[in-house]
C-alpha cells in the first residue's frame, strides 16, 4: 500500500520543476533552492490540494528547549547575588568543631560495642 497518492507525485513533480527553473517561491516570498524545501512546498500543497500524503511531522521538541532555557533565565534573574567570602569564612570554623564533637561520642560507643 502505498504512502502517497498520485496526486502527490503530481505535486511534487510541478514544485521540482519550478525549482529547476528557478521560479519557486517560499511562503515569505524569497527563492527556494534547497531540494528538501522544494519537497516539503509540494507535499503540503497536496495536503491542502486533498491528496493522499501522511501527516507533517510535529516539532515539540524545539519548543520544550525554548520553554526549559526561559525558565533558567528567569529563575537567574529572581536570585540576588550572595557573598560567598564572608559566609565562607563563618562556615568554616564550625564545621571543624563539629566534626570533632561528633567524632568523640562515636569512639565511646565503639568501645562500649566491643566490652
């Protein structure tokens, strides 16, 4: 069973002819010289002609692409820029003497396990 009806072939045959001549035209107005454009131009004319021809392909993924780097932008601009010296600086300390407090309590238990 074929893909696409005679008018289809139809179609694209006139579209590849005026490309060859030099006198077809995109929908913005400007000269077709790509083959795959000029194939493109005469299946959708047979679409809208009623031909038999699958259904254009939709591109979803380009505009998921747009929406996920606007967000970034976005969410880029909300945030307000944070010192990292001076809380680095804090932080630091801390942390150290945390550690060792943590450290401690844990050698006791291990201790206690092994009795």
């Amino acid at each position: 069973m074929p893909k696409y009806g005679k008018k289809a072939s139809e179609k694209v045959e006139k579209v590849m002819h005026e490309l060859h001549e030099g006198t077809l035209k995109s929908g913005s107005g400007q000269k077709v010289t790509s083959k795959k454009q000029a194939i493109a131009i005469g299946l959708s004319e047979a679409r809208e002609a009623g031909g038999k021809v699958p259904k254009a392909p939709v591109k979803k993924k380009a505009a998921v692409k747009k929406k996920a780097s606007m967000k970034k932008k976005a969410a880029a601009k909300k945030k307000a820029p944070v010192k990292k010296k001076a809380a680095a600086k804090k932080k630091a300390p801390m942390k150290k003497k945390a550690a060792a407090k943590k450290k401690a309590p844990m050698k006791k238990k291990a201790a206690a396990k092994k009795k």
